[in-house]
C-alpha cells in the first residue's frame, strides 16, 4: 500500500473451521480524527490466503457511522492472515 498506514488497533482470532476473523481500525485518511473500522474473514485455500468476507464502516470525528461500499479486489490475496488496508 502507498503510504503504508499503522492500525490504531488488530485484533484476530482463529475460528474453529481455521480460518481467521480479524478486526483492525485505521485512522481516516482525509481525516485522522475519524476511523475505519474492519472486520474480515480470511481463508487458507489452495496455497494461498483469500478474503472470503469484508464488512467495512466509517466513524467520523462526531461518532456517527456508516457502512462503507466494498472495495474491488484488484490482484489475489498472497498474505498471511493480517491484511495491511
């Protein structure tokens, strides 16, 4: 990633069927009083790590949320179960 940003906070827990739930809030971009906040499901499957579920929100200064829209997925995940976003 350009710019290489440093989560607030990660959080990961491996589920019983072995894949990851990891949740990871970012400072905002435009705005580094707000957050993002990440929460994704990842998956080992043949060699490599996937993103099999993404759920993505935006708290602005103010407390308030809103979901945001799903990214597009431009290459194939190659990492491990922490995914820099």
């Amino acid at each position: 990633m350009v710019g290489c940003s440093t989560p607030k906070a990660r959080m990961k827990t491996r589920l019983p069927n072995g894949d990851y739930l990891t949740l990871a809030v970012w400072p905002g971009k435009s705005d580094p009083t707000a957050e993002v906040i990440t929460v994704q499901v990842r998956r080992f499957s043949d060699g490599h790590w996937e993103t099999v579920g993404r759920l993505a929100a935006y708290r602005t200064c103010g407390g308030s949320y809103s979901q945001l829209p799903e990214r597009r997925q431009g290459k194939q995940d190659t990492e491990g179960p922490a995914l820099e976003i």
